[in-house]
C-alpha cells in the first residue's frame, strides 16, 4: 500500500446538505504530508542474546542538546520488556547504550515489563510514559528524568479496570507538553465493553492525579475503516495554532496497524476538528509484515529536525523504522 498524501485537507465545520454539499464555513487544515520512509530496512533491529535479542521496537524519540535520544522498547527471549537508549547526531545512525535504562522492578511491572514510552519535555524535566505490564495487567505509568537515563518511578497513573467507559488495561499516554485551560492532557488507550480498544482523555493539574474528561471514547472506532478495531495514541501531540495535532495508530478487524491524524482544538481538547478517513502509513515491507506480531507499523517517536519531521515506528514488534513528514504550519510545536 503507497502512502496518502495530505497536502490540504478541507474539514467542514458547517453543516453539509446533500443536495448542494453546502459549505457554511470551512478551514484549511496543512496536516503531516508527503510520508516517506528515510531506511527501506530497519534503523534498529534486535541483537545478542539477553535484554534486546527478541525485538527492539515501539521507541520514544526527543531531540536534546542537539542530539536525537530514542527510548525504545527492547525485549528478551522470555518476552520481558526493558527500555533502550540510543543517540544520533543525524536522526538516521544511532548508538546504543549497552544496557537498558529502565528495567521492570516494581510489583506492577515484574515478570513482564516496561513498554511502550512516550516522552514529553515539561520545563526542565522529562516525562516518560509507559506501560507497566507483570503478566496480569497492563497499566498506564509515570517516570521522570534530568537527563533521559535516570528515572524516578511516580507509579501508574490510570489504574486498570477503572474509568467511565474502560474495562480493561490502560496504555499509550500521550501528554499534551502545555497547559490548557490551566491543566495538562492526556490521551490513552482503554478497552470498551465490546472489547475493542479506543481512545479516552483525562486531565491533571500536577500529571500525578489524572480525571476522565469524557464518558465516552473521546476518539472512539469506525467499524468497516483502518481504525475499526485498535484506535491509539501515536507520539505527544503538538499544539499548532490550529489545532491539538495527533498522529494515532490504527487496527482493522484483522489487526493490520496503520498510522491516521487526528485534530483537537486547541482550546477544549475533547473537541474533534478532524481525522483521516484513510490511513497515512501503512505496513509495506517484508520486516514491517513478519516478525513478533505481523502487519504493524506502529508510530510512537516524533522529532523535529529541520522543516521536516521524523516519525520512529515499530515494525511487526520487532525493528524500528523511520519516516518522515512535513507540516507546514507556522509556529508549530
């Protein structure tokens, strides 16, 4: 499958009459577009035989002093999951740190692990995101840094079982890195009672104690598209003058992953300006088709490196990939 381009996307914000398609008013929306991979093969794949031999993907991505720092998931032959640190001065080539930076030591993350990180830089401080997962829930965590390698746990933030529509686990924090409305917001994954699993959104003043800001999935599945059975969150989305920017990963009936968009406004982040109907990035290659979990690529990092923007993806829970895309609105970040 090729890419979509989405070079400008018109939203109707009026209403629509089926006679004339009557256009009250609209807006232009210059969301990600012309997606490429910049590495037909894969940027990091696993190696040796102890904490990163299985897999190495789903990774975090920042740009700090200069440097791209990618937080990836790594996992073993037992399948426990640590998180990796690797560095690049291009964005493309990157060094490894010979040992994980986070490792399951907590109740709620023994025996399974720490996966899937997102990283948002509030002040002087990082915030890491992950799943801690001990073989019998999954569960939406905090940790925070000084400089990316040393973490402090601050616990699991969305307890599973728990929320006004999920019943299950909880994932995929994604932070908004700014007050709204003099609060932080989340968006995250839970599963409904159809036990499908789609988005919600909660808010903290302090990112320690979250609340649910809706009742229902505030991005919730389409049966018979891309997205209609795993709605995700992809990185932390960006805030451009025209809306809450967020790039989430999508499941079909038969669990093929896919990349869409999805826009906020940037003054009530439970308010949908727009979202793809098509998906943006699709899995292509053989590595992205075969591996731990088939047919995924899964975006998780984002880093600005010029006018352009690099997106880090998981390929079939093995390798990482990279893409990129551009955004051409003023001021984003």
């Amino acid at each position: 499958m090729g890419f979509l381009s989405l070079r400008t996307i018109a939203f109707c914000l009026g209403a629509l009459s089926f006679g004339g398609l009557a256009l009250e008013q609209k807006t232009q929306y210059e969301l990600f577009h012309d997606w490429k991979r910049l590495r037909t093969e894969p940027i990091l794949s696993p190696q040796g035989s102890a904490w990163e031999s299985a897999g190495t993907f789903n990774p975090a991505a920042m740009v700090r002093d200069g440097k791209f720092v990618m937080l990836y998931r790594a996992q073993d032959n037992a399948g426990t999951s640590r998180l990796g640190y690797a560095e690049s001065s291009d964005g493309l080539h990157f060094n490894r740190r010979p040992a994980p930076v986070l490792s399951p030591e907590a109740d709620y993350e023994k025996d399974g692990g720490v996966e899937d990180p997102r990283l948002v830089q509030i002040g002087g401080t990082y915030y890491l995101t992950y799943t801690g997962y001990n073989k019998r829930d999954a569960q939406l965590c905090l940790a925070e840094s000084k400089d990316l390698i040393h973490w402090k746990r601050l616990g699991v933030i969305l307890p599973a079982y728990k929320g006004n529509w999920n019943r299950a686990w909880t994932k995929s924090g994604a932070i908004v890195a700014e007050r709204i409305a003099g609060k932080y917001w989340m968006y995250w994954l839970g599963t409904a009672a159809d036990k499908t699993d789609q988005m919600g959104i909660s808010s903290s003043t302090d990112l320690l104690d979250w609340h649910e800001e809706t009742d229902t999935p505030v991005l919730p599945r389409r049966p018979g598209k891309f997205d209609s059975r795993v709605v995700e969150p992809g990185p932390p989305p960006i805030v451009t003058p025209q809306g809450i920017v967020l790039v989430y990963n999508g499941a079909d009936d038969k669990l093929v992953y896919r990349a869409g968009i999805a826009v906020f406004d940037r003054r009530d982040p439970r308010k949908l300006l727009y979202r793809s109907d098509e998906p943006v990035f699709a899995p292509e290659h053989e590595w992205e088709r075969v591996g731990q979990v088939p047919n995924v690529v899964f975006v998780e990092g984002m880093a600005r490196k010029g006018g352009d923007w690099l997106f880090y993806y998981g390929g079939a829970d093995k390798y990482v990939g990279i893409a990129t895309a551009k955004l051409e609105v003023p001021h984003a970040r």
